[in-house]
C-alpha cells in the first residue's frame, strides 16, 4: 500500500520497527552500564532465569511485526495508524519518564542494592511497574500501526504470562531488600 507521499507503507513501518529497535539497544546498552554498578555495589540479582526469555520474546515481538506485515499483507489504516503512533508516543515518554526518575537505579535486570530505598516518586507515585504498562501499550500498539493484529494479540498474551513472572520476582525482590532494611535498623 502507498502513502500520500507515495511511499510503500510497510518500508515506512519496517523504518518504525528499526527506530524502536535502535532505541531498545540504547536502553540495553545504559542498562547494563548500570547493572554493572549495582552489582558492583553489592547488588543481588533476582529472576536471572526468565531473563533470556524477556530478551527473546521482545526480539522474536520485533521481527514478527515485520513477518506479519510483509508476509500476510496487513492493510496499512491512517486512522488506525495515527492513534497507534499516539500510543506509542505516549508510552515512550512513560519509558524515558521510568528511565529518568530510577537514573543510575534503572536496569532491565532485577537487580536490588542493600540499603537504597524504594523509589516512590515520578510514576512511582501512581503505579508500582510502569515500565510495563509502557511495554504492554507499545506490544499493543507498534504492531496496529499497520494492522497487524496476530502480533499484537500473541505478543500482548506472551508479555502477560512473563510479566506475572516478573512482577512477582520483583516484588519478591523488594520485600527482601525492605526486610532486610527493617532488620538492621532494629538491631542494637
């Protein structure tokens, strides 16, 4: 299908995918700078195992959104296409919002450091994981922008069965590190 400026639109959402693609090695590349830091600062990794799977399923999520496009020929839908866009916008700034607040903290390991506190400002304030509500809307959203919907529904059930995983890991996670923080402050 052709855009207005006459341009194949699967070309232009195959450009999207590789910008999102480019931003999550950056995001990659400053989260394991910065879980070399915690580690390095007595750090306790927790999850370790459902790593790879996380990591594997948001690479498989990228190529399938281009397999479904180009192989199925999913319609490219302005309308449907410009909310998407929208979406993905918005859960881009709650991203880099996230990436923000945690500065040095942000890693996409569970990773806890004794006696740093629980972060529990900037979308902290309103929601415990919001890092993946942003992941969730853009698995959601980076497919629809040219309608392909298997990806979207497939990936979308997929990151909710790891995402139980993970939330639970850290969570679990945090409630040692407060435990253990509560613990020393009451020794004599």
């Amino acid at each position: 299908m052709l855009s207005p400026a006459g341009l194949d639109t699967r070309l232009l959402f195959t450009a999207l995918v590789a910008l999102v693609a480019a931003q999550r090695l950056l995001e990659l590349r400053l989260a394991r700078r910065n879980a070399r830091r915690k580690l390095a600062a007595g750090g306790v990794e927790s999850g370790a195992g459902h790593y790879p799977v996380m990591v594997g399923l948001h690479t498989l999520f990228l190529g399938a959104c281009l397999a479904e496009v180009w192989l199925l020929g999913r319609p490219f839908v302005p309308l449907l296409a410009a909310a998407m866009v929208a979406v993905l916008v918005v859960a881009a700034a709650l991203r880099w919002w996230v990436i923000t607040t945690l500065g040095r903290e942000w890693t996409t390991r569970v990773i806890v450091v004794p006696g740093r506190p629980r972060i529990v400002f900037g979308p902290y304030r309103f929601l415990s994981h919001p890092n993946y509500l942003a992941v969730a809307a853009e698995i959601v959203a980076l497919p629809l922008v040219h309608s392909a919907y298997l990806t979207a529904a497939l990936f979308s059930l997929a990151n909710g069965a790891l995402l139980a995983v993970r939330i639970r890991t850290e969570e679990g996670a945090l409630r040692r590190l407060e435990r253990q923080g509560a613990g020393e402050a009451e020794a004599p």
